[in-house]
C-alpha cells in the first residue's frame, strides 16, 4: 500500500505525464487549425471518423476555433507550461499546487462550455478537442491530490494570495503573460508559413493548369482539318503563326523565372 507521500509523487507524475500529452494535443489541433483555415486545407486530423455526431474538421476550423484571432487550442499551450513550471516549483513554494488546481479548474469548466458551444452551435464533436478536455478535467483532480490538501482549501488558499499578490503568485503572472505573447508570436509565424504555402500551391496550380491547357489548344491547332486544304492552310498558318501568337503561346515558358513569382 503506498504512503500518503508516494501518492502525492505519483499523482504529481501522472499530472506532468498528462501535461505533456496535453501539449502534444493542443500543437495538433493550433497546427490543423491554421492549415485548414488559411492554409491549403491539406492536413486532417487523423483517427477521427466523420459521423451524424463527430467532425473534428469542421469543429477545429469553425468560427468558434478562435478567440481574437488565437486558436483556442493555443490556449492551452502557454497553461500547459505554466503548470509544469507550477508543478516544479512545489517542492520550494506549497502554493503553487494550490494556483495548479485553480488553473485546472477554470480549464475544466471552460472544457465544459466548449463542449456545449461544439453540440448545440456547431452540431458536432471533436474527438481531439474532447481529448484536451479530459486532460483540463484531470488537471484540478491529479493537482488536489498531490498537494494532499482538500479542494476548497486549495481555493481558500489562492483567494488569500490575489488579496495580497505575493512572490509566488506575480511570478506565476509574470510567466503567462511571457509564455501567451510567445506563443501569439509562434502561432503568427505558423499562419504566415500555411499562408505562403498555399499561395504557392496555389501559382503551382495555375501554371500547371495554363501549360496544359495550352498543350490542349496546340494538338488542336497542329492537327486541324484545315492544314489539310492547300487553299485555306497558308491563310490558316500566317493567321496561327503570327510573331505576336508565337511569343504569347511560349516566351512565358521559357522565362519563367520562380524567383520572380509572388507568393
């Protein structure tokens, strides 16, 4: 039987365990969102089928997937972190597991209203987005019992702390702040990446779709019936053949320049 410390310790492995499969998650879903939304819509999420109730694609990209422009799985990132650091800190400042189970707890309560605005306003789940939640309702539960302490002591605790803001709880202000502006600046860097990719696909694309419709028009024009008439077939090459025809149909091959494409 362990003792009520091996239990604290496992139950904080378990919660570092659970935070890290929690960013995994969130990278996931920050990566679909910006590909699906302003990318080229080429990454799905895997392991999710698409049911009458299930459609992690649509639910990842809705207009509901962001808040001022963030995916709301970026969110979790910056938490995630936080909480790890909250977790190392433990074994110096007590009060850290109290802020962990706080932070937890808002996270499963918003969790829960994620969950309600996926069934009732978008009409789908999202088997990845439930995943995150499970890890943000394991959170409060893993951070209560490694700080061997009663929840509402825990909330009595963090209450005490904002009335009088000490160290440890405006470093861990401090530290969100650092972590959410880093990961605004990750995400931004992410959709200017998704944004040129797809420009890019995108002049791919239309050069490829204009080299082979011109391919198209040229058999026509190579094999047309009228060659075949001596009367109409000078007429029809002077006319086809002009300079200007010529130029227009293959100078832009040959000068393609892919330095030059704006993308």
């Amino acid at each position: 039987m362990l003792g009520p410390h091996h239990g604290s310790r496992l139950a904080a492995a378990l919660l570092a365990s659970t935070l890290f499969a929690g960013l995994g998650i969130a990278g996931y879903l920050v990566a679909h969102h910006e590909n699906q939304v302003y990318g080229d819509a080429s990454l799905a999420l895997a392991n999710c089928p698409e049911t009458e109730t299930v459609n992690c694609d649509l639910v990842n990209s809705s207009p509901w997937s962001e808040i001022a422009g963030l995916p709301i799985a970026a969110l979790a990132i910056p938490t995630y972190l936080l909480l790890l650091g909250l977790l190392a800190a433990a074994p110096r400042a007590q009060a850290t597991l109290a802020y962990a189970f706080c932070i937890g707890l808002a996270c499963a309560l918003y969790s829960a209203v994620l969950l309600v605005i996926s069934k009732t306003l978008i009409g789908y789940l999202c088997l990845w987005c439930m995943r995150l939640y499970a890890v943000n309702v394991a959170i409060p539960v893993l951070a209560a019992i490694a700080a061997r302490r009663t929840p509402w002591a825990l909330m009595a605790s963090t209450v005490r702390d904002l009335r009088t803001w000490p160290r440890p709880l405006r470093r861990t202000a401090i530290a969100f702040v650092a972590l959410l502006a880093l990961t605004i600046a990750g995400d931004q860097a992410l959709r200017s990446h998704a944004r040129a990719v797809a420009a890019e696909e995108r002049a791919r694309i239309e050069r490829t779709t204009k080299v082979v419709l011109g391919s198209a028009e040229n058999g026509k024009r190579f094999q047309s019936r009228t060659l075949a008439n001596a009367e109409e077939a000078e007429a029809y090459v002077n006319r086809e053949w002009q300079p200007e025809k010529v130029r227009a149909r293959y100078d832009w091959l040959f000068t393609y320049d892919v330095t030059a494409v704006a993308v």
